[in-house]
C-alpha cells in the first residue's frame, strides 16, 4: 500500500451495531458505483505479502442504477482486498460477519498513456464506508493514515536526530491520546508498525537494531500491511547483505553448491537477531525470492532450497508462501507453465493457452494504436497463412475496452485470435510486460519455449524453424 492515500470523505448515514447480524464466514458489500451501470468490477487479495501474488476474491457487476450487492467468504480476517479500477487503487479492509455500505468514487477512465503503462499502479483510494461509526477498522485506519502521512513524507527526515527523536516521542503521545479507549489488537499492531518505520527514520537505527527490537521477540503478522512493510524494509537482500560478513559467506555455498536447505538454516543461526523458529524461516522465504531478482545465486539452487523448505516447514503459512514464490519465479522461465488466463475473443468466446495445446503458440501483447504493433501484423499475417497448420498467433490486444477491440478488427481483415486483456488486466504484470509489442513463444504442451521471443522482424521464423529441425518436426 503506498503512503500518500487519496480518501474520499466518510458519509455517515447510518450507524451499525460492532458486528451485525450475519453469520459467521460471511461478508456482505453494497453500495453504488457511479459511472459504472452494466460494468464488471473485480477486487482481489494478497496470497502474501512477499510474492503480492494477486488473488481474485470477486468479482460483480454493476446494475443500471450504479448499484451492486454481493456476498463472499474471506476466510481469516481482517483482510485488504483491492481493485485495480480505472485511473484509482481502489482499498477497504473488511472482517467476518459485516455488512459494509460502500460508495466508490464516480469512474475515470486511465489516460492514454496510463493504460499503456502496465506498471501503472493507479491512485491509492480509501474506500468510503458509509454505514459504520468511528470505530470500525477502516474508518480507524483512515484516519491515522491522515495524520500520519504527512509526518512520513514531511520534514523528519530533514531533522537532527535528538529533534527528530523528541518529535516523534510527541507524535506518539498524541497518536495514544487520539486513539485512547479503541479496543481493536489488529489496529494496535498496524499502528505500532506503522509508527516503527518513523521511529527507524528519527533514529537512524540499523536493520540488525529493527530486527532486534521489532521482530525478533513479536508475533509474525503475517497479513498486517504495516509489519510486512517493515519487515520487507528490514529484511531486503539479506543473503547478499549477510553474506558480506564472516560468518554469513558460507551462503552461495550453502546455495550455489550444495543446494542445502539445512546448511543455509546453519549459516544463518549464527545471526543471532534472527532467533531459530517462524521468523527465521520467513526471512529466507524473502531471502530465496529476493535472491532471484539477482545475478548472484544459482536459480536452481534457489528453487531446490525453496522447494526442501516448502515440504519441511512445520508452519502451513510458509508452505503457502514458498508455493506463491515458485509460482512467481518461474513463471517465465523455459520449460515452466507461463501464467494461465482466460479471455474473450471477437466473438465473445472465452479462450486460454490450453486451447492452443498441440501448437506452438506465438503470444503477443499490443495496442490498436501502436506504430510498432500495426507495422509487424502484415508480417504476423504471413506467418498465420504459412505456418498456421503447427503456430498459433495469439494477441491479446490492450484497447480502452472490448467494444473497441471488435471494432479495430472490423476495420481489419486479420484472421488470428485476438483476445481482449481488459477481463484480466492482471496480465501485464503476469507476463512482465514492459513494452508494446511483446513476444513470447509457447511450446506444444504449454510450457514457455522462449520469453521474451523475437519478434516477427527480428527472425523469429528462422528460430522456429531450427527449433523445430532440432525436433525432428521438419525436414
């Protein structure tokens, strides 16, 4: 979640018992969402906060009078659910057994230039709930998040340290005085990390002191956004930072070598901030998925280790994590399932990569408006015509919405699938889609073959076809 936080201003209509009367295992959300009549929103979950592996909660559409109502299961609670919905990120926390009245802010659409962006991360936006008092979780923490942002991006970091330090001894006072009475632990230990991050800025401390004092001897929360974003702070690149001391150099041995999960723990306990139990184990969860983002550790020596703690662990949290982990790292990587979707085409028909199973799949991410696009689909049309019997080409098209996409293809006579991206727009990030367009060539049996591929101009037909010789597949 990032700091600086756009909240619409709460409307208080009506106020609400703690809980209400719903059963437990249920949530129930409605309220209006103006602008966004006969649309589809879809709000998702964290599976953790390492990997932030999106995981889509529910979805729902939006009826004639900006109206909509729904109800799901979400498991433990609280939990942050999101929406990544025109130009906002949209966010509320929700707990068991509530029924929350919600209003969303009136629809902007991305601009050009921001649908283009697949890294565009959208204005962070407080969902305001309209049927709760003061007291309840989101309410809470929207109003910290108001006094305590200015203090993260102000002037603190521009202050001497014993001002600093008086400062924040000040801030903390007031923060108490404010929430005085608030009986609520999830909301304690949100503040309490919270206030932690301004406390390590006002003080200077190190990751070894924050370590020490914040994590070592406390509970692993493990879905607080504000422990996890300490501890990612702390904990990031550990085994590089570590393995520069003398008793942490034993690492790339440990993994580029010995492939030892067992070792690796070994070299590690001698970190004595880093205790012996959950904690350490979460720290090389981040560890091995920090590690590869990097050039300095073997990749299968990482996946071994990560593989030998998934199965070892006695904590089914970091058996959880370490599966999100493996998913995310080689979810492009050749002879590794690339990321599934489902899509509609031109005719509104649902389609995925285990529709094209038995061909080799040429994958592309593009814009109707791109010169770079429309300049290769003549020569994507070749290839569709000549090589169409064993290669599929696959486009998913990124266009302001479907309608648009069947009419750019209306206009056009290309005869290759065409999917809309905007019933899953989470695959940009799935497919590290950086540029437009992207390439990327799927094997027979739906593995990854080569990502990202050459594009059509730059031989990728040369490269098919010595593929396939080596296969035995041509003549």
């Amino acid at each position: 979640m990032q700091a600086i936080l756009f909240v619409f201003t709460f409307i208080w209509l009506t106020v609400f018992a703690a809980s209400g009367a719903l059963q437990n295992g249920t949530v129930v959300i409605s309220g209006s969402a103006p602008g966004y009549a006969g649309e589809e929103l879809i709000f998702y979950s964290w599976t953790d906060q390492i990997s932030f592996t999106e995981k889509e909660r529910f979805r729902f559409s939006v009826d004639p009078n900006d109206e909509f109502s729904l109800e799901f299961d979400p498991g433990d609670t609280p939990l942050f659910i999101f929406s990544h919905t025109g130009r906002y990120f949209l966010y509320m926390f929700v707990e068991d057994g509530k029924e929350y009245r919600i209003v969303l802010p009136p629809k902007t659409e991305k601009a050009p230039h921001e649908r283009l962006n697949p890294y565009f991360e959208g204005i962070p936006t407080h969902i305001a709930v309209v049927n709760h008092d003061s007291t309840e979780l989101n309410a809470l923490i929207s109003n910290f998040d108001e006094m305590y942002d200015p203090l993260f991006h102000g002037s603190l970091a521009r202050m001497t340290e014993d001002q600093a330090v008086s400062f924040i001894d000040s801030v903390t006072a007031e923060m108490d005085f404010h929430f005085e009475g608030i009986q609520h632990s999830w909301f304690d230990s949100y503040r309490k990390y919270k206030m932690a991050q301004l406390e390590s800025i006002a003080r200077a401390r190190t990751a070894r002191s924050l370590s020490e004092t914040w994590f070592r001897h406390e509970p692993v929360l493990y879905d607080n956004p504000a422990y996890m974003e300490l501890f990612n702070q702390v904990y990031d690149r550990y085994f590089l930072f570590f393995s520069r001391t003398v008793r942490g150099n034993r690492i790339f041995n440990d993994i580029n070598k010995r492939n030892s999960l067992s070792s690796l723990m070994t070299t590690l306990q001698s970190d004595t901030v880093l205790g012996r139990g959950r904690l350490l184990e979460l720290v090389v969860l981040k560890g091995l998925h920090d590690a590869f983002y990097g050039s300095d550790f073997s990749r299968s020596g990482l996946l071994v280790v990560l593989d030998s703690l998934a199965a070892g662990t006695v904590y089914p949290e970091h058996s959880r994590i370490a599966s999100h982990i493996r998913e995310k790292v080689t979810r492009l990587l050749p002879g590794f399932e690339p990321p599934g979707f489902m899509l509609r085409d031109r005719e509104g028909t649902m389609k995925g990569l285990k529709d094209f199973r038995g061909h080799y799949v040429y994958l592309n991410f593009c814009t109707a408006t791109s010169y770079s696009c429309l300049s290769e689909y003549q020569i994507l049309d070749r290839l569709n015509d000549d090589h169409g019997e064993y290669l599929k080409i696959v486009t998913v098209l990124i266009d302001r919405d479907y309608q648009a996409m069947v009419d750019f293809l209306g206009k056009n006579d290309y005869d290759w699938d065409f999917l809309y991206y905007g019933d899953q727009p989470s695959i940009l990030k799935d497919y590290d889609v950086r540029m437009f367009p992207s390439y990327y060539l799927i094997d027979r049996d739906g593995t990854v073959l080569m990502a990202p591929a050459p594009s059509p101009a730059e031989d990728f037909e040369l490269y098919l076809f010595r593929t396939m010789r080596s296969r035995r597949e041509l003549r």
